[in-house]
C-alpha cells in the first residue's frame, strides 16, 4: 500500500496542474517539513518529466545483466539418516554448503532449496546443486543414497540427508530427482516512476 504523503505529518500538496517550479523561503520564517517535502516531489517531477523523455519506463541504465544456470535437483526425505527431523526452517542455512554422496561418492555444492513434506508429495523438501566432481561409474545421485555435508559451520557439518525413494513403479528419475534453470538478475539501476532505483541481486528457479 503506497504511503498517502499529502496528509499529516507531511502534508505534500504537489500538484503537477500548478506549473510551479520553485519553492521560495523567506528569511527569518522557519521552514515547514511540508515546503521541504515538496521541493523533494517537485525535483522528481522535474527528473522524471526529461528523462521520461529518453528513458522509457523501466529501462535498465546500469547492471541488471542476466545469466541462466543450470541446477540439479533431488528431492529429500523428513528425516535424516539417523531419523531425525529436517527443519523447514533452517534448510536454506545449507546453501553453499556441501553434500558427498555416499553411494556415488560425488560432491555438489548446494545453491538453492525448497521446503515441503513428503505428506504434500510431490511438494517435498527439495536440494538443488551443481556438481563439483565427476565419476567414472555415477552421473547422478541415487535413490535412498546418504548425502552429508560438508560445511564450515560445525553445527551443520557432518549432518546427512536421504536421497527420495519413489514407491512409483514408473521411471524413478522423474519422481526424486531432475534438472532445472536458474535465471539470476545482477545488481543494478533501473529509471522507474520518474527516479533511478537501485535494485538487488535476485534469482528465481524455472520450477519446482
């Protein structure tokens, strides 16, 4: 909800429809918080009336370069190896960390993850990573293989997950295990509503 500036305790009265272009200030009168709020709105309108005329509404000035990466995925059960629970709410702490297969021996680091039950399958907790080494004998994870991490965190290093098992007797690749992109947005400053917004870096998955 926009914040409503023409009410106390700013009280910004701008009216594009006046034409008015400067703010006077006599000496010896204090300044109004709202004469002071106006000269704000007044040099916005005055930025965003020249540059909205070479600039069109969103327009990337600097930054903002897009890239698309690819990520693995595999789906995890609730509990660990040793049966106990994975949180919701701390699984996003094991971004960057890394896992090591203990069937296939490969390593991935991990860079995103999604939270879930196996009660709402196919909404189930979720890693998604990029390998860091290969194997002359496994390409991917397997089904029911231990994943520990590896982390520079003692709280979480040496923590295990469980690969999904698929109870599915049709392909088993579809149901723990996958590949998606990632398409991620650098920093970077974007002309909007008459002002030169910096935004943040932001990434989003393709799906889930």
């Amino acid at each position: 909800m926009a914040l409503n500036l023409n009410a106390s305790p700013y009280y910004d009265d701008f009216n594009d429809s006046n034409k008015f272009h400067r703010v006077l200030f006599k000496p010896g009168v204090a300044v109004q918080a709202r004469e002071l709020t106006q000269i704000q709105t007044l040099l916005q309108d005055q930025l965003g009336k020249g540059f909205g005329f070479v600039l069109q509404e969103g327009a990337v000035v600097t930054g903002c370069a897009e890239t698309v990466k690819t990520r693995e995925w595999v789906k995890i059960f609730d509990t660990d190896n040793s049966s106990v629970a994975v949180d919701n709410n701390t699984l996003a702490n094991y971004v960057g960390d890394t896992i090591t297969g203990g069937t296939t021996g490969l390593t991935a680091q991990i860079t995103n993850v999604a939270t879930g039950t196996q009660g709402a399958a196919p909404a189930t907790k979720m890693l998604y990573f990029q390998y860091t080494n290969g194997s002359s004998t496994h390409t991917e994870f397997q089904t029911s293989e231990v994943l520990t991490v590896t982390s520079t965190d003692s709280g979480r290093n040496g923590d295990t997950f469980v690969a999904y098992t698929s109870t599915s007797s049709s392909d088993q690749r579809e149901h723990y295990r996958g590949t998606t992109n990632e398409y991620i947005l650098d920093p970077g400053i974007i002309y909007a509503m008459g002002t030169f917004i910096k935004t943040d870096k932001i990434s989003s998955l393709a799906d889930r």
